[in-house]
C-alpha cells in the first residue's frame, strides 16, 4: 500500500479508503482512478484481513476528551468505527473530557474484556503533558495529540503543509497582499497553519508583513472584526488566509457590510472545510482537515502493533486544498 500512496502522489489512508471501498469518503473521482492504475500498475491486491490474537475479545476502544464541542468528533468515530468493521471489529467509545477518573475507568473496563488496544484522541491537536501512565497496559495508538517520549504511534494532521497551500493557492491567484487570520496562540494548530503562510510567502519572494497578520479567536465575529479592521488599512489586502472556516464565513460579512464581493474584490481561503463551507455564497475554498483518514490510520495501526509491528511513528496527514469558489485573481487597479 504504500507503494501504491508513492505512485499515486497521496497518502496511504487515502489508498486504503478507496481500496476499500469506502463510499462517503471524500476522495475526487480523479484521484480514485489514480490510485487504481496505480495499484493495477504495481500489482497490488488487497491482502488477508488482520487476525484477532486468540486472547484477545474483538474490541478496540476509543477514548475521546469531548464530542460535543465542536464538529470534529464524529469524523474520528465514524472513521475509526468504519475502519474496525471492515476488519470484524468493534468500537468502544467513551468520551473522558480528560478526567483521570473516567480515563481510568475505560481502561479498566478495556482491560478486564481483554480488548485488542485503545486509540488515546484529543480533538485539538496537542503534545500530550501527561498522558495517562496506565496506558502501556494495552497496546496504544495516538490520535490528533503526541508526547515527547514517543512510546507510541500516533498521527496529527499536517497543518503547517496546509496552511502553505492555502497561501500559495492564493499567490498562485496573482495576490500579493494576503492577510492571515489566526487563531488563539496556545492553540498548535494555529501557530503551525500561521508557519504555513510565512513560509509560502516566503518561497514566492513575498514579505511577510506584520500589519497583515492578526489574531483574535476562531469564531465567525471574530474574523467579522478582525476582517473589518484590516478593510480600514490604507493598503487593505486583497487575499484573507483564515484559521478555520467560521473565521471565513465572519470575513464574508465583513466584506460584505463594505459594500465588496468575495471573491471579485476580495479573495478568502478557510481551513477546516466544516459543512458551512459549501453553503456559504460563493462556496469557501478551504482546507480539508482530514480526521476520518487519520482514525482509519489509527485503526490499522493498532491492529498492525497486534500483530508483531514494534515500529513507533508519528505520522502527519496530508490536508488537501478543496478549491470552490472563493478564489479569484486580484481586482485590477
């Protein structure tokens, strides 16, 4: 398989959703049939199914800190529940909010049904400071979060490529005044998508100005105001880079209570690619945060250490550029 992601320029949770045949997936049509010449150009066929180790009952769990928060817990539950059932497999989900005592009680009762392992996730990606000691007692994969020791195969997405492809989409557009929204300091998502855009700016010999980086939250009024505030510079940009879509769909407003269009006027880019996305006018182009793939790749790798793989990895999944409508080249003048 992963010759096949070599080939085909995309990641091997890519691979394994199309070649499983995952039908919500979203994966364009063009890349489905790239990857199956790949895969009829290499050979490949789908190989036996993971066995369950004899002492073990056919049960992975799933240990969440929230699910109600914010939209991103379902993709990993589905993701890894779908990739469990393909393999005979359930899912055990429990939902901790981080709390020591819940942690401790679903490893309990993970270990006490002689589970196949635990899959340790976060829905804001962070290096963990204390991850639970007793996790060792299972075999263990990290989802969204790491920790400095690298005791365990973990997988984040990549944001800091992601953030230099929405940059470089916007360049490629022929702007040179592109602002970035970003979010919360403490948050590594944000500072890793902000590294994104320097360092797309940087490639294409554009300076980095700092007039055109500002920060105030994630949410819609927060990119309304920070957006209206860069619309009163006396060189306002003509690109706006967002940290997540509902910073975007706040941008729109903004725009729009100034009398300009997106993106006849004013280009904007999200990231997150939330449902919003396609229901704005125009639809946002954005980023696609990739949590199905990356609980699918959690999955797989949990039953891969079951059977004999020692390898520790951390893995950054790709976060592809879903270009829709929002992109346009500069006005001119």
């Amino acid at each position: 398989m992963i010759d096949v992601a070599a080939r085909a320029g995309v990641s091997q949770a890519t691979v394994s959703l199309v070649l499983n045949g995952v039908t919500n997936a979203r994966v364009a049509e063009a890349t489905r049939q790239r990857i199956f010449e790949a895969a009829e150009a290499l050979g490949y066929r789908k190989g036996p199914r993971h066995a369950v180790p004899e002492n073990a009952s056919p049960v992975i769990g799933l240990l969440l800190d929230e699910v109600s928060t914010t939209p991103f817990a379902m993709p990993f539950i589905e993701g890894a529940r779908d990739e469990a059932a393909l393999q005979d497999v359930l899912l055990a989900t429990f939902c901790t909010r981080g709390d020591p005592k819940l942690e401790n009680a679903a490893l309990d009762m993970l270990v006490q049904q002689k589970a196949i392992g635990v899959i340790y996730a976060t829905l804001v990606t962070t290096q963990l400071a204390q991850p639970p000691e007793r996790l060792g007692e299972l075999s263990t994969v990290l989802l969204n979060c790491y920790e400095k020791r690298t005791r365990f195969p973990s997988v984040v997405p990549g944001d800091v490529a992601g953030g230099h492809a929405a940059t470089e989409a916007l360049l490629k557009a022929g702007h040179r005044r592109i602002a970035h929204l970003t979010g919360e300091q403490w948050i590594e998502a944000a500072r890793s998508r902000a590294q994104g855009y320097r360092q797309a700016l940087t490639t294409w010999d554009v300076a980095v100005d700092p007039d055109l980086i500002v920060t105030g939250g994630w949410t819609v009024n927060g990119g309304r105001e920070l957006t209206a505030r860069l619309l009163e510079l006396p060189n306002p940009p003509t690109a706006i880079f967002c940290f997540n879509d509902r910073m975007a769909i706040g941008a729109y407003d903004a725009i729009k209570a100034k009398g300009l269009r997106v993106p006849d006027d004013i280009s904007v880019v999200g990231f997150d690619d939330e449902d919003l996305a396609t229901y704005a006018q125009p639809p946002l182009s954005t980023v696609l945060l990739p949590h199905d793939e990356m609980a699918r790749w959690a999955v797989s790798a949990l039953l891969d250490r079951q059977a004999g793989d020692t390898s520790v990895k951390k893995i950054k999944m790709e976060c592809p550029l879903v270009a829709r409508g929002s992109i346009a080249p500069p006005p001119r003048g």
